[in-house]
C-alpha cells in the first residue's frame, strides 16, 4: 500500500501509530492494521504514544531524567571545524529506546508471559518463544541508526542499575557482533567509548541530582584483550564465537577455510581444534553476577537449534544457578526474519525500511526504466563478460555519472558488481579494469561462495593479504583508498555497509535457499553519504531480468522504487551540484568575485543572566482561579502553549494522583527547549515553580499540591500566560546587543566549495561565479524571474544567489525577541563597486521588518568597518514580487530607485 500522506517527511517529527506503514491495501487501515504488523507492535505503539504525551508517568526516576535528557533537551555538538550545532535522534531511534524503557519500567515484562499480552494478532504463543529471560527485538532499516539505540540502552541499563533500588538491570553488557566485518564498524563507534562521550548520551552532571559523568565507570574489552576486569561496568565487544560453549571452536585465520572467520555466524557446530586465547571470554562473561546481552545484525538468530542461541541460553542458565538471570537481551535488525519469512515475534519496535526512504534517512533505489532496460541483453558467448557487456557496461555509464557529480563534492563514488562464482569474480574485475580506464588499478575483488560467506582456501590469498582485503573493504570509502569498485560474489549479508555506493550491478539470480532478502542486498547501498543534509541520495541498481525481479520483490514491503532513463545520453536527476565556474574561459572570477565582511555578531544570548529573572516583576496577567470538581480533577489534561499553538497533551495522572512537581518541570523543559537553552534547568525550575504558586493567579499565593490549582494550570489561557511572560523575560535578560561590530574574517564568493541541491529549475547565469542559478520551490518562479533580471541588467557587474553554502547570514532578533539568523535572497556589485544585499519577497512575513531593520544595521556597520581599510561600501534593496511585477524595471538602478528601502520600517 503507499504511504500515509500525512507521514512526515523529516525523520525527526514523531510519526503517529494511525500513519505508520503497514503491508496492505489502505481501505484495510481501519479494520485490520494491527493484524498486518509484528504482533506485538501495534499495541505498544498506540501506548508509547500515550505514555509519551504522559510524559513519561510511571517510569522510574532515573528513566524520566534520561528520557528527558536525550529526548526533551537541545543538544549542542562540536563539529569538524569546530563550530556548534543542534543535533536531534530520529524519532525512530527514540521510539525504540523509549519502547524498551516502557516495556520494563512501566509494564514490568519480564519474560514471554509479559509481552504476549501485547499480541494484536491472536496468532502468538508462549511456543513461539524459546527463551526464558527479556528479549525485546528492534527492527530499523539499515543506515536508521541501530547503534545509536544501543549505546543509548547500554546507559539507561547502567544508570537504572546504579540509581535505581532493587534495579534487575545490569551494568556490564555483552554486545555481539556475527563476523569481525561488523565488530570493525562497531568499533569504530565504541572505542575508546566515545560514541558515550561524543553523542549526548551522558547528562550533565547534577542534571536532575545525579553526577550522571562522575559516576559512568566503564571498561571496553574488545574479543580477548580483556583488561582488568572489575565485577560491575565492563563493556565486552566481540564476535559471537568468543561466547560458544566450549565445546563449539573459534574459527581463526589459520583456518584452511576461512570463510566462518571472515561472516559466517555458524548454524551447526564446526569442527577441529579449540585454538589456545589469551581470555577465555565465554567463561568471563558466565562468571558475571549481572549481564546484559545486545546483538547487532541480529537476523541471525532465528533458530534456537543455532549455537548463538544456545551461547546466550546457557549465560543465562549459568546465572540461574547463583541465583541471578540475564537481565536483558536486546537484538537489533533490518530484516528480523527467519529463513520462512515470518518476522521474529519479539519484534516490538518497528522502523521499515520504505518509511526511513520516504524520510531520506537512506537513499532512495533507483532503477532503468522500460526503454533502458529494452535496449540491454545477455550475448550468446561462453565469456562471462561477453555475455553480460551490455550490464556492465551500463553500470560503467552511471558510476561515471554519479562519480563526477561527487567527485567536485569531495566524495567518491563506488560502484558495487556481483557475480556468480570466483572465476567469474576475477574474470569481470579484469575486464573492469581494462574496458573503463578510471577503474586501472582500482578495483577490489572479494571472493565469495555461493551462500555469501568469504572463501579464501580457494584464492590460496595468505595472512598478510587476507587483512588487507579486510582493511581496504572497511576503507573504501576515503580517498587514501585506491579502489572505486567492488566486486564479490552475491552481495555480503552484512559488514560492508560503506556509505558511497553509487551503482549496483546484479549478474547473478538469487535463489530462495539462499535465505538472502532484496532489502538486504539493498542495504549494502543504502547507507547516506552526507549525513545531516535533507537533499534526496540515490543508488542505481540494474542487473539481470532474475535479479531485478529479485529487487523489485521489495515493493512487498511497501518500497516505492523509482525508474529513470539510464545509458548513453541521459543525465543523473536525482540532485544538482552547483559550483564557481574556475575553467570557464568565459568567465573573469577576478570581476565577478563578491566579497562580504563576515562581521561579528552583534546579538548574543547571555546564559547567566537567567538567574537575574524576577517571577514577581513580570508584567504578566493575573488569571481567575476557575472552580473545578473533583470529577473534573481527577485527570488533568494539559496542553502546552508553543507559539501560541497547541502542542501535545499530557495526562498526569495516567499511573496515580497528579504531582505539580511534574508540572513545573514540564514547563520548565519547554522553555529551555524552546529558546535552545542549553543548562539552566536548575535555575528555571524554582522560578516557574515560585510564578505559578505566587504571581499567575489573582487569588494567589495558592498551593500547587491543590488538585483544583493543577486543574487550571492545565488551562490553556494559563500556559500561554506562562509560557509567553517567561520568554519574554528570558529573551530581555539573555539578548544583548553589543553595539559594535568588527570583521573578524571576510567571505569571497570564489572560495564556495562545490554544493549539492534538489534537482529544480535553473538557468546557467553570464555574471555569476556560480554554475547554476538555482529557483526555491517556495518562491514560484519569481527568483527565477529575478535572477534573469539581474543577469541581463547592462548596470550590474556580477551577481549571485546567496546559497547556504556561501555562509553569509546575518543574526538578528526575532518579533518575539528571539535570537535567530536571517539568510538574505541575493548578492550584487555595481561598477563603482558598491556591493548590495537584495531581499525578494512573494509575501509578507511576521518578522520581516525585524529583518529589514537588522539588514540596514548591518549594511551601516559592514561600510563603516570596511570602508576604514578602503573597501567597499555596502547598501540594501528590499523587492516585493507585485510591485516588481506591476512595473518591471530595465536596469538595477531603476529598479533600486523604485524600492530604495523596506519601506514599512
């Protein structure tokens, strides 16, 4: 069925259980949608929702304070260059941390028993369920952020334990990866523990009475160097067969078969000699009094008859017997699927794969269209390449398109190849190199057998080689690698998930015993590579007609595939790449350079004035207190006031009596959250407490504990009072005007790097540095209109639209005082070298004459300090679309004497 139309398209807006993507046809929504999910998901999403809007009610202490932490609280993050930005989880990702905590905080599921009672499908049985301890399994598409549910689940079981009287909880944690590929990737997160440090996982310390980074003792033990190991806060990461029984061996690399060392996850006992370990890690983690389980890529343990089952059964068995259990298993997935197809029915949190496309969490699969796909055949010719030149030499056509878009992105493109067997893997590597110059020396060759495991007895590849087709897959991706394709045999299950695969190519059918699904073959070029941007990526998939029908079986799973003119004569769509036009011969970049003083800002917040804030001096209105009886008391529904919207409803006492502390703190968040305060809850929360007993009601002072008082401060006229007195307070106190400016740097339009956009309406402008003059969706043309303008105007020099990547932004202050940043529309110089600062407008907007103040000021201050070192001066024009209509004019300098300035100043 196609999505829900209301599904928000940013992976950050919370997605609702009545717009969530299911396998069926739409008029079924109303009548059948929980029949057609994971059994248990239905159920639990509609009371995560609930429980949400609750705002958290009937979790734990510690709980709440890291919920709010991780999901209530703006977070700052230091980047590459050292600046700050906001940094947000997907609401899948704290959909599914926020399910786990709910499941064992709230509902108090401890086994099996516990969690059928969320079963929608009536279908679920205790049978079902082969173990006896916590398992919850959190299906994400690939490239949504797994790890990051991880280690955010590690933290809560940690602190839970620590904090939490008779917590059943854990602080050392077994996470498991099933080949050394994926430990690779993981480690790059874990090391060190970083992914702790570097995300915002850990609180502040005093954040909510707790020294939350004082107290976060941990040790990383990585497969057998276990360092000193201590008897709480050890972190072991290692590949499933450090943890077998001891009777089942641990493949090594002097294996003659090295295929189980490299991927495979092992479904029977393997044969031969136990090799001798520094650590018997297996016995280590038996030992442990408290443990905690987490496995990545956890598809495969789908058979309780596997040894990774059983590994686990028996810590949790060996528990048992000193009276203690395994506190917590967690398994985190794309494709949480046993070889049947049926899904795993401990699937509890549920992220597919089409939602996290619609969301361009990962790229978006491309296909040829009928035409393209028309013009390709399999030559009669016993030469594997000769039979297949028509595929491959497609998929050569769009990797060159798609690495000549990147490569001006500093990025490179990779082109993934699969085949049908080792001889033809280094048949087609060969010819790749000889037929497609860019490709000499530059294509990895990864051997395979059939079922996707490495086989490398049949290379005869020795030690030193077999790490280094272990480095250089993992190192793809960078440009310190010399390799631009791939080439294997089938498509790896897991691990290789590099972010720059451009272009697959599938030369061989994919058969069903193969237990391989087409979301997983997708998943190795799904990962994005510009993480943090909103602007769509694709990766071109062609192939076969067995294996495209194999792709298209995707579509089962709700996967909208797109189908685009591939081959000789036609352009990649799926974005635009705009950058200064250095080998243009046309172009002088000498007299179309713009240069902008980057001034400092004269706007900034002063955090440590909040404690200045007096709640009695407001200014604000005093409210009736409202009668209320106790029936109307009894459950207080409270809407927040945002912008003077509502914004979600919060039932306070869902799990008991109504506590104003809650109260309080809830407000107290949303006005940190709302003007992007980092800190200051501790100093914001007795104000709001003291303004709500004291000074927001006439009959005040009025006691918060009265269930009539919660009543009314659940009043919208109560929280818009509120909500609106304290900003205002807030933005007074913490907004300083400096009055003085300096440049601190200067921005040249020439020095832009090249920038990738949505495919839109363009022109190539004469007078611009940049390549493509490139029209907002939201403008409807007229920046379009306007750009031509001022390309054709004999009187301007040059001209550019001042992209984000410029980086010229101008901060200013908000109608409701609030600190922002004002990005104009276009940038101008004219002969005498005055460069001028173009505002277009379709339509008036709230904080337009804030900007229009703010951009005078600007212009005044940035001639002044330039003009002292004998620059330019600096003026603005603001161009409202009628009025330019109405009377369009034939150079700049009639249109600047027609709007010389904003005029509503």
């Amino acid at each position: 069925m196609a999505l829900h139309p209301e599904l928000p398209e940013s992976p950050y807006d919370e997605l609702l259980p009545d717009q969530r993507w299911f396998p069926a046809a739409e008029e079924l929504r109303s009548t059948a949608y929980e029949k057609l999910l994971p059994p248990l998901v239905a159920k639990i999403r509609e009371e995560i929702k609930a429980w949400r809007d609750a705002n958290y009610a009937g979790a734990s202490g510690t709980s709440r304070a890291l919920l709010n932490w991780w999901f209530g609280t703006g977070h700052l993050l230091e980047q590459a260059d050292g600046s700050l930005s906001p940094y947000r989880y997907y609401f899948a990702q704290r959909e599914a941390v926020e399910t786990v905590i709910w499941l064992h905080d709230v509902r108090k599921v401890r086994d099996k028993f516990d969690l059928l009672r969320f079963d929608a499908s009536g279908a679920a049985s205790s049978g079902m369920f082969p173990e006896d301890w916590p398992r919850y399994v959190v299906k994400m598409a690939t490239g949504a952020g797994k790890t990051k549910v991880l280690s955010l689940l590690m933290a809560w079981s940690y602190f839970h334990k620590l904090y939490e009287a008779d917590s059943p909880l854990s602080r050392n944690f077994l996470l498991i990866a099933p080949n050394i590929i994926v430990l690779d990737r993981l480690r790059a997160d874990f090391d060190g523990l970083r992914i702790f440090f570097n995300d915002p996982i850990l609180p502040d310390n005093g954040f909510e009475g707790q020294n939350w980074r004082d107290d976060f003792q941990m040790t990383l033990h990585i497969q057998d160097d276990v360092r000193v190991q201590r008897d709480t806060g050890n972190l072991f990461l290692t590949n499933i067969h450090r943890v077998y029984l001891s009777d089942i061996r641990e493949p090594t690399l002097e294996d003659d078969d090295l295929r189980d060392y490299f991927l495979s996850p092992f479904g029977s006992k393997p044969s031969g000699k136990t090799t001798d370990s520094r650590a018997d890690l297996g016995e280590i983690v038996r030992e442990l009094d408290e443990l905690a389980v987490f496995n990545d890529e956890a598809h495969h343990i789908h058979d309780d008859r596997l040894a990774w089952f059983k590994s686990i059964q028996d810590i949790h068995h060996r528990m048992l017997q000193k009276d203690g259990r395994l506190a917590l298993q967690v398994d985190v997935t794309a494709t949480p699927k046993h070889n049947n197809g049926a899904i795993f029915v401990q699937t509890v949190s549920d992220y597919p794969l089409v939602e996290a496309i619609h969301q361009n969490v990962v790229k978006h699969p491309v296909l040829p269209d009928p035409a393209s796909r028309a013009r390709l055949q399999e030559h009669k010719s016993a030469i594997f390449t000769e039979h297949y030149a028509d595929y491959l030499n497609l998929g050569i056509e769009e990797w060159r398109k798609s690495y000549a878009e990147h490569e001006a992105l500093g990025k490179k493109a990779v082109m993934f190849v699969m085949v049908d067997d080792t001889k033809n893997c280094d048949e087609v590597g060969a010819w790749l190199e000889k037929t497609c110059p860019e490709l000499q020396g530059a294509v990895l060759v990864i051997h395979t057998k059939n079922n996707g495991e490495i086989s490398e007895s049949a290379t005869g590849k020795n030690k030193e080689e077999l790490e280094r087709l272990r480095k250089q897959s993992n190192e793809i991706d960078s440009w310190a690698s010399p390799y631009k394709a791939i080439v294997s045999v089938l498509m790896l299950k897991e691990g290789w998930d590099v972010r720059n695969v451009t272009t697959i190519v599938g030369l061989r059918a994919y058969a069903a015993q193969s237990n391989i699904l087409p979301e997983q073959t997708l998943g190795r070029g799904l990962r994005r590579m510009y993480f943090g941007s909103d602007t769509p990526e694709t990766v071109s998939v062609m192939g076969t007609p067995t294996f495209m029908e194999f792709v298209e079986s995707i579509q089962s799973e709700g996967v909208q595939l797109e189908y685009r003119p591939m081959g000789g004569g036609t352009k990649r769509q799926d974005s635009l790449v705009v950058e200064v036009e250095a080998q243009n011969a046309d172009k002088d970049l000498d007299a179309l350079d713009i240069e902008l003083p980057r001034l400092t800002r004269r706007f900034n917040r002063e955090y440590q004035d909040i404690d200045a804030l007096d709640p009695a001096r407001l200014g604000n209105a005093k409210l009736k207190l409202k009668d209320f009886t106790p029936e109307e008391t009894r459950e207080i529904v409270f809407k927040t006031m945002l912008d003077a919207e509502i914004h979600h409803t919060i039932l306070l006492d869902g799990a008991g009596p109504a506590d104003y502390r809650s109260v309080v703190g809830f407000f107290a968040r949303q006005l940190l959250k709302e003007l992007r305060l980092v800190g200051g809850y501790d100093v914001l929360y007795p104000k709001v407490k003291t303004f709500m007993a004291e000074h927001l009601f006439a009959d005040s002072p009025v006691s918060l504990d009265d269930p009539v008082v919660l009543r009314n401060l659940s009043e919208p006229d109560a929280g818009k009072v509120l909500f609106d007195a304290f900003k205002k307070a807030i933005n007074t106190l913490t907004v300083q005007d400096t009055g003085t400016c300096r440049i601190e740097d200067r921005i040249r339009l020439r020095d832009t790097r090249p920038f990738r956009t949505e495919n839109r309406p363009y022109f190539a402008p004469k007078k611009s540095v940049f390549s493509k003059i490139v029209g907002e969706p939201h403008a409807g043309g007229f920046e379009m209109a306007f750009a031509s303008f001022l390309d054709d105007a004999p009187d301007v020099v040059a001209f550019a639209k001042n992209y984000l990547a410029v980086g010229f932004k101008i901060d200013y202050v908000k109608a409701d005082g609030d600190l922002s940043n004002y990005v104009p529309d276009f940038l101008l110089k004219t002969a005498d070298g005055t460069v001028w600062i173009i505002e277009t407008k379709g339509r008036a907007e709230l904080d337009l004459p804030q900007k229009m103040a703010r951009l005078r000021q600007w212009c005044a201050d940035a001639t002044q300090a330039s003009q002292a070192e004998g620059g330019a001066a600096y003026r603005f024009v603001y161009v409202d679309q009628q009025g330019y209509e109405r009377n369009p004019p034939k150079t700049f300098a009639a249109l600047a004497a027609s709007f010389t300035e904003f005029q509503e100043i």
